[in-house]
C-alpha cells in the first residue's frame, strides 16, 4: 500500500489535449462551473514519472467530463491545500491530514476516498476492499521490547510529523495507554516507510511506525522480513487518501467528477492507470464525518484540530 503520503515532491503541468504542457495561471477564476476543471496531484514518485501517469488518467477524465482537463503535480500536500484555496486547482488528491486542514482553512470539500485491497497480518492482500488503512508498530522478533511500555527509552524511526501512519497516528495511539513516545523514547526521522523497515530490519532501530504493511516494500531486497521482524501493535482506523473540490466549486459539478472518476477505475484501463498512479483499486463516496478521528489524532499530537 502507498501512501499519497506525506512524504514527495515536484512540478509538472499536464494538459488533457497531452503532449503539452502548461502551468496553472494564480489569476484563475473561481467560477463554479469552470469550463476546464484543473485537477491537483501530490507526487509518489519523480516529476517524469508522475507525469506520464497522470496524462492518460487526464484524457480519460477529460472524455467523461466532455470538457478539458489540466493536471497538476505539485510539490507537496500544503500546496495542494493552498491551490484549492486560491482557486488555482479545482480538484485535489490529499491524504486525510491534507484534506482537514483544507477543509479548515477552505472550506473545501471531499468528494471520494480511495479504496485498496485489505492487507493481512503476513502482509499479503485480501479480496475485500476498503477505505482505509492502520497504522503499524514494528519491531524485530528477537527484541527485548515485548510490548508498548518497554517502547520507553527506545529508538524509533518515524516519518515527518505530518505523516498520518508514520507519526500522528501511532503517537496519538500509544498515548492514549499511556506511552508518551515524544517525551520518552528517542525519535529518529527517516525518509521513507522502506527506510523505517529497513531501520528496524538492521538493527539501527528499535521499532518503526510505518503504514499497513510497509515491509512489502523491502521484501524483494530482504526476502526474511516477515520472519524477521512483527507487528507490535496496530492503530485504529485510518481513512484513505482523499479526491477533494474546493468550495466554491457547483455540487453538480461535484457530483459529475466523482462518478467520473468511480467509472473510470472501474474500466480495465483506468483501473490500471489509478493503480500504477497512487497503487489505489478505486473510489468511493465519502463525507466529512469521516475524518473525526484525523481531528482527534491531530488535535492530540499537534493541538491542531
């Protein structure tokens, strides 16, 4: 499973005619009904990369919509957040920290939340899909740390403190029993959930936060790390990565561009195009009530709600 993660970066601009490229006027009027929708991304992966997923994924949007479409990847989520703000994007793909904090300042609203494939304790996928992911403690088999108490006084690796599963949510969760990580234990960032497993894996960590179930990440490399390392604890729920409009944007329009993109990824090309783009199955409807947990952890770990 791949995060829209709190963790990439880069530009690149992409038009639904594709083969051009064009950058997003800041003068862009926030009509409701906007004759061409510019839809926002946050990167996984390169610029290059990015782009040459995200261009076909445009055309088809563009077809169902009958109306031009302008892609987008941004640098980071905050940008997402401010370019739907200040209009400059119409949609924009945010991971649940991203999406409240868009909502808070915006008012912009989600429309659909990605669905993947259930993942087992051995890490491999269940039939059954859903909306959202945990978070995971892990730590190796043959370590002295047997449970979250003996987590004091340990190395952690963690992600940025805006990562939902490699930060928030497993600080929020070890501080409701009582294990104050911040406080007690030394937190180590690492750059990537794979550098948390790998962390753990050599012995340069104690335990790792990492999201549901990173260690596919390595396991080519490091075909042993499911015998190697387990899961200590896992967090509550976590919602799944967001599609949503900033608020001046029409509902009907709204409405128009979600059942866009839940037929696409129901067609065996879109399928795989939102696969190869952010490793998702597909969409599904979503409201704000969803992300009150997210509020919960935010407020809790940062003070920010």
């Amino acid at each position: 499973m791949k995060k829209i993660a709190s963790s990439a970066a880069i530009v690149a601009a992409v038009g639904s005619i594709l083969g051009t490229a064009a950058p997003i006027l800041a003068s862009a009027a926030q009509t409701s009904n906007p004759k061409t929708i510019r839809v926002g991304f946050v990167p996984s992966s390169n610029a290059t990369t990015m782009e040459s997923r995200a261009k076909p994924l445009g055309t088809l949007l563009s077809k169902e919509l009958g109306r031009k479409v302008v892609v987008t990847v941004s640098t980071d989520y905050n940008s997402i957040v401010e370019s739907l703000g200040s209009g400059k994007i119409d949609i924009g793909f945010l991971p649940p920290d991203g999406y409240v904090q868009a909502h808070k300042q915006y008012g912009a609203r989600v429309l659909l939340q990605t669905v993947r494939n259930g993942v087992n304790s051995d890490g491999s996928l269940q039939k059954k899909m859903v909306s959202w992911y945990r978070a995971l403690v892990v730590v190796r088999r043959d370590s002295k740390v047997r449970n979250v108490k003996d987590l004091r006084g340990k190395n952690i690796a963690v992600q940025d403190v805006t990562s939902s599963s490699g930060y928030i949510f497993p600080v929020y969760y070890l501080k409701n029993r009582g294990v104050d990580v911040v406080k007690n234990s030394h937190l180590v960032t690492v750059k990537g959930h794979d550098q948390g497993v790998l962390a753990v894996e050599n012995k340069q960590a104690d335990a790792a936060f990492i999201f549901q179930d990173a260690r596919n990440l390595v396991k080519k490399d490091v075909p042993n790390v499911f015998k190697d390392t387990k899961v200590l604890a896992e967090t509550m729920k976590i919602p799944n990565d967001t599609v949503t409009a900033r608020k001046t944007l029409s509902k009907s329009l709204d409405n128009r561009i979600s059942n866009a993109f839940i037929k696409i990824a129901k067609t065996k090309k879109g399928n795989k195009l939102v696969e190869n783009l952010y490793d998702i199955a597909g969409f599904a409807k979503s409201k704000n009530s969803n992300f009150a947990v997210v509020r919960k952890a935010d407020n809790a770990v940062t003070g920010n709600k």
